[in-house]
C-alpha cells in the first residue's frame, strides 16, 4: 500500500512475529542470553515471561533460528489442553502417532524415542507458548515428563513462554515441586521512550531500500506515551501513521499526524483501553457467564455516562442501584442486630457467672459461722475470764484468726462472763459489818446494809 511511496521493501510494522526485525533491546538480548544458558546447560525448567504484545514470540522465533542441528523441537502453541491432550500435542509434534494408546503405552514410546535422541547426541527441546493458559493438571503433567532423565542429564528440556499471569499460577502452593525445578526465570520489561524511538527507526532502517525515514523524537515520544513501550501497540500506532501519512500525501511524518492517528484509533477502539504492561490478570477467565455479565455492565455503564442508553435502561439502571442500596443497608441492619444479640448473650452469661459466685460465697459463710461459734463455746469452757481490779478481761483465744478470716466471717462475740466469780463476795453477816466498822476496816458500809 503505503510501501512504493515511502521506498519500503516490505511492511516494517508487521504484526507477525519475524525474528528478521527484533530490536535488541536491553531486556531482549537478556533474555536471549538466559534462554541460550538454559539451553547449553541443559537447565531444569526455563520460564520466560512478559506483557501482551512485549515481543516473547518472535524472541522465541529468534532462538530457534539459532539452534544447531543436534537440538529437536517440539512446540505447543494451543494450551487449552487436558493433560492427555497436551501430551498428545507433544508427540504428534516429534513425529510420533498417540492414537489408539493408553497413556502408559503414550509414555513409553515418549521415553524410548528421548533415549534413542540422546543415544544420537541430540537434545530434544518442548517449548510451550501461551503457557499461561495452562491448567494445574496439565502444568503437573508436564512436571512429571521432567521426570524423564539419565543419571546425568534430563532428557527433556522444557521452556515456558507465557504472560504475567504464568508467575502467579506457578507460585501457587499446588506446584511447589514444579516451582523448584524452574532453574532460568526471566521477565520482559516494555521498552522505555530511548528504546522506542530507535525501535521504530530501526524497523524504519531494516525495510527501507534507500535513505530510510526516519520518525523524529517528538513523534516516537507521542507514540511511546499511548503505546506504554510495549512493541505490539508501537507496531500498530506507526503502521497506521505510515497509512495516515500516505493517504495525505505527507513524505515527513510530524506530531500532529500521531496525534491524529491515535485519536481515531482510541476512536475506533482498535488500541482498546490503555493496558497495564505488568498486570496479573488471567487472560481465561474462571467464569466465563461472570465474565460476559461484567463486560455487559461496563457497556451498560459507559452507554449512561455517555448519555446514549435509552430511557428503558436509564430507570433499570437507577432501579438497580436502588436496590443495591437497599440491600446493603439491609446487611448492615442485620449485622448490627447480629452484635447486639452477641453483646446481650455476653452480658447475661456475667450476670450468671457473679450470680453463681455470689451464691458460693454466701453458702461458704454460713458454713463457716457454726464452726466459729463451736470454737469460741470450746475455748470458754476451758479457760475462765480473770478478774483484775474490778475489771472483767476475756480469756484470749489462740491461734487469733487472720485478718482476712476474720474480715470475710461474720463478727462472732465472746460469751458473756459467768456470775460465779461474784459467790466469794456474799454479803458478811450484821456482828461482822459492826466489828468492822469499829475497827476501822477499809471496807465500806452500805447504808441499806445497816
């Protein structure tokens, strides 16, 4: 189309995978260098990950164009497999037939063909792509044809090229045994603003057949800031300006072209919402019905913002809110009735918890009073109050109760005095109160007495 008028062999923006117009980058050539030591030392797993669109197909496609001939390839490209399935797309890929097999027979004619490329001197290499999509029983299965090694090497190489996502799946607690066996990990990182504008006129460089265009600064910076580095978006921003610019007529590309271009491809909606070059989402969804009504009520969400939903959905949507509304308030409703019946259940478990307490501490009271009264009675009896002048003194009692005892019993008092200590003070007869008095006795004279 556009080829002829700017001088291009061919078109440099291209969405497939051609390893003829890699950029090496700083996070690709690392990349290469960790999948070509994963190889060579013949690693457990190797595990390669990136963003859509970052560029790990045509990564992949430049390390298998530099394998040897000594190295034999198999390669998944659909994962939405069983585990059956995926071994069965791993034997068709090296030549073999699985129709008609169990899975024992399936893994002995696996195991005699790794044996007999080893016997060669060959290695044999099963790369999954899109390994993301992967279930934990297909990723279990693939662990258990790591299995299949001499005493000195695996005889299976295994590479796993898939999106974010792939870290997460694999750092669950389910593949623990397979997380242990990855041995190369890599990420790839979208390009930065320097690396995008020698990305673009790199490709530029490669497809021309003459002085090549370039794109200048201002403009690869227009297409950094709506493309966030990663390739894919880059490839597309820049092939529609190429198109843009030819359909005016334009031999230079300037900023004001990008930035019409990107309107109309946010217009379109052909770069779709800005991405995140390092999210974590699944790119499968567990629920696909939950998945489509999400996507419906986003539409539904973004017709009545734009104002275009018909009134219908209008008084549906606010009916639904409402709702919503109503619902949650329920639920909080409820949850507050549910605390208040816990914190009345507390409560009245205290009140019966001191009531029992209370209880016990009454009745070891009135255990506790006869015992004090019988001991009291018991020392009474066996020691008599003394008489000091004129003054009546208790006879002490021993041990003497402790202070806590005697603060927690009931006050128990001494027994009254008896009055036989009084019979020796019997009133003396007349002759001797006279005889008394005349001889000058300190002992008084009762008037009544006389």
């Amino acid at each position: 189309m556009y080829e002829r008028f700017y001088r291009l062999r061919e078109r440099p923006f291209a969405l497939t995978p051609d390893p003829d117009y890699l950029y090496p980058s700083r996070v690709h050539k690392e990349a290469l260098s960790y999948l070509r030591y994963g190889i060579e030392s013949h690693a457990g797993f190797v595990v390669i990950t990136g963003a859509i669109g970052s560029g790990k197909t045509t990564l992949l496609q430049t390390m298998l164009r530099g394998l040897d001939g000594q190295t034999t390839v198999a390669r998944v490209m659909n994962t939405l497999l069983d585990p059956r399935e995926l071994l069965e797309s791993a034997m068709i890929d090296l030549g073999l037939d699985p129709s008609g097999k169990s899975k024992p027979a399936l893994l002995k004619a696996l195991g005699e063909l790794l044996v007999n490329e080893r016997a060669a001197g060959r290695l044999v290499l099963l790369v999954i792509d899109e390994a993301q999509n992967l279930t934990l029983p297909a990723l279990e299965e693939i662990r258990m044809l790591s299995n299949l090694e001499t005493e000195k090497s695996k005889l299976l190489q295994i590479i796993l090229i898939g999106q974010p996502d792939l870290r997460d799946k694999l750092a669950r607690p389910e593949l623990e045994q397979l997380r242990q066996r990855i041995t190369v990990s890599y990420h790839l990182e979208p390009l930065d603003a320097d690396e995008t504008s020698h990305y673009i006129n790199h490709r530029l460089a490669l497809a021309s057949i003459s002085a090549p265009l370039t794109f200048t600064r201002d403009v690869t910076d227009r297409v950094f800031d709506r493309s966030g580095g990663v390739p894919r978006l880059i490839n597309v921003i820049a092939d529609a300006t190429l198109v843009y610019g030819y359909g005016e007529e334009r031999s230079e590309i300037d900023a004001s072209l990008v930035d019409e271009v990107i309107l109309d491809l946010d217009a379109t909606g052909v770069l779709g919402p800005r991405s995140n070059p390092n999210r974590h989402d699944a790119v499968v969804p567990a629920d696909p019905a939950a998945a489509m009504a999400a996507a419906h009520n986003a539409m539904t969400a973004a017709a009545m913002m734009s104002g275009t939903a018909p009134m219908a959905t209008r008084i549906n949507v606010e009916e639904q809110k409402l709702a919503r509304e109503l619902a949650e308030r329920e639920r909080r409703l409820r949850q507050r009735e549910a605390d208040m019946e816990s914190r009345e259940r507390e409560l009245a478990e205290q009140r019966r918890v001191l009531a029992d307490q209370y209880r016990l501490l009454n009745a070891r009271q009135q255990q506790a009073a006869p015992a004090a009264f019988a001991a009291q009675g018991h020392a009474g009896s066996q020691a008599q109050p003394t008489v000091a002048a004129g003054n009546v003194v208790p006879a002490p009692v021993w041990p003497p109760a402790p202070a806590s005892a005697a603060a927690a019993r009931p006050r128990v008092y001494a027994a009254a005095p008896s009055f036989d200590m009084y019979q020796r003070k019997r009133r003396s007869g007349f002759w001797r109160r006279f005889k008394n008095t005349l001889l000058g006795t300190p002992e008084p004279v009762l008037e009544d007495s006389l």
